[in-house]
C-alpha cells in the first residue's frame, strides 16, 4: 500500500494562492452557462461603467496597505474610504438641490474628505491606534454625519456634468471609464515612478528597514490615508452618476465589495501581496459577479451572504498562503 507523497511547499502555496482566482473564475463560467448574454460586448461596458466607484476606493485602500503593509490588524487598512464616498456624494447632492453651483459642491466635498483622511493619518501615525480600530470608527462616525447632511434621504441630481460622466460617449464608452482609467495611470507613475511612491511601498514592506536607511516611514503612511479620502472623493462623482443622486445606505455596499476586491486582487501578484494593478482587476471581476447574479435573478440578500462568504475564502486562503511561506 503506497502513501502519496505531499506537495512541494512551493507548488502547494502557488495552488492555495491562486483558489480564490479559481473561484472567481468558476463562478464567471457558471454565470456565462445560466445567463448566455452575459458573455457580451455590452455586458464589458456595464461592468465598466458600474465598477468606476469600487475601482477609485479599492486604489485608495491599496495605497494604504501597500504603504502600512498587509497585515489586517496592525498593517495598513482603511476601512473608511466608502463612508468617505458617500460623504462626498451626499454634500455635493445637498449643495446643488438647494441651488448651488457644482465648483462650490465640489470644494465642499473635497473638504470633508481631507478632514478624514487628515484625521486618519493624525490617529493612526501620531496617537498610535491601530487602523483596523481607527478606519472601522471613522466608517461610523462619517456615515452619521452624512445622515445628519442629507437628512438620511435620497437626493436626485440632474447636474448635467455628472449625468455626462455616466451617459456620454467617448470611443463607445462613458467618459467616466477614460477618466478613472486616466487616474489610475497617475497612481501608478506617483506609487512606482516617484520617490515618494517607491519610498512609501519599501515602509511598507520593511519598516525597519526604512527606517534605518533614513526614510520618514510615518509621514508617508499618513500621506496614504490623505491619499485614500481624494480617491473617495472623486469617487464620490461616480456614485451620484450611477445612481442618479445621492441613497442612504450606499456604503455598506461598497464596502464589502472594496475589501473583497482589494484582497482577492492580491491573488494576481506573484507574492500574493496587495498592489494598485490587482485592486483594480479585483473591482473589475467582482462588478462582472455582481452584474451576472443580477441578471440570473439572484435576491440582493442572497448577493450580500456571497460577497461576505468571499471575503472570508479570500482572507483564509491568504492566510494560509503567508503560513506556507513562514
């Protein structure tokens, strides 16, 4: 009677982190097979479209943890970047139903963002709380405060700026997708072309390390969190195009799709680590999961049970994916 042998350590690691890959990809089979439209040049673009907030908030989480590095609890995370969003999103919808001009909404807006990413970095880089607690406190606190601002109601919008970014049409797809796509250049030139970007990345990676060789670790991990609350801010326009206004409720949502995305994209790094291109590839294929249940039929009760089962397949492969490499 033989015994098989074990899997290399290097070969079992490479299999347990690409799981949660395969399973995203199993899933997007089984939807093409029950929903034979999905497989489609339109179903592409509305992916697109409807993915252009989680894509913006899953960047700025990714800044945060590549500069704090991946470890939940005491590495960098910022669990605040929707309720950031939807901060944004509900003064820039209260401003302009009562009147006001979009210049002046949007300053507004993109003050309140740089209060919290300012009060983030202040808690999490000169207090010490850990950003788990600090982000998971600010998420509650922002959402109260946008409730008081809107009233806990929805505001429709019809700024014709903002229905543009969702209806126009650049090369056969809306302006926001070339806009988003511009943005995410840019965050990959300042993280991997710039000192400051490739600084941040090696505080995050080795602390120490950066610290001896006489980096300023601490001022680079408080420039993530400022970093995160701009990219919730001009998420925030993509809320209000794709949802025609501003909804309470929003950023439970987006929440769990930016920690599922962020975390399932690490699976596409060849050191299962978390990076700017595998954030966004990750919103894009959680969009693609969500938009194919829906047109399977699938209850949105049902789709918040599967983003939440995900969250924690992604987060447990990972783990034993770091235990197979310690």
């Amino acid at each position: 009677m033989s015994i098989a042998a074990p899997l290399p350590a290097g070969l079992a690691g490479r299999a347990i982190g690409a799981a949660p890959v395969l399973i995203f990809a199993a899933m997007l089979i089984y939807i093409g097979t029950q929903s034979p439209n999905f497989i489609s040049l339109i179903t592409l673009k509305l992916v697109l479209e409807q993915s252009l907030p989680v894509v913006l908030i899953c960047m700025g989480m990714a800044v945060v943890v590549m500069a704090g590095g991946d470890d939940v609890v005491s590495g960098g995370i910022d669990l605040s970047v929707p309720a950031t969003t939807v901060l944004c999103a509900g003064i820039i919808a209260h401003w302009l139903s009562g009147g006001g001009g979009l210049g002046a909404a949007a300053v507004l807006g993109l003050g309140a963002a740089l209060v919290v990413g300012v009060l983030n970095a202040g808690l999490v880089t000169r207090i010490g709380v850990t950003p788990l607690l600090t982000t998971l406190a600010m998420f509650t606190a922002v959402v109260g405060v946008n409730n008081m601002v809107t009233g806990r109601r929805r505001i429709n919008v019809d700024e014709p700026l903002i229905i543009w970014l969702r209806d126009g049409d650049i090369l056969g797809f809306a302006p926001g997708v070339w806009i988003v796509a511009l943005v995410v250049l840019i965050l990959y030139h300042l993280l991997h072309r710039t000192r400051f970007g490739l600084h941040l990345q090696a505080g995050g990676g080795n602390r120490e390390a950066a610290e001896i060789s006489g980096m300023n670790v601490r001022r680079g991990f408080a420039l993530a969190f400022v970093l995160a609350a701009l990219t919730g801010f001009l998420a925030s326009f993509f809320v209000l195009a794709r949802g025609s206004g501003s909804s309470p409720g929003v950023e439970d949502n987006l929440m769990l799709e930016m920690v599922l995305a962020t975390y399932m994209g690490a699976a596409f790094s060849p050191r299962r680590v978390v990076t700017l291109w595998g954030a966004v590839l990750g919103a894009l294929l959680v969009g693609a999961i969500t938009i194919g249940f829906k047109s399977m039929g699938v209850n949105v009760f049902w789709l918040g049970f599967i983003k939440g089962s995900l969250i924690l397949t992604v987060v447990a492969f990972a783990a034993l994916a770091n235990r197979g490499r310690t």
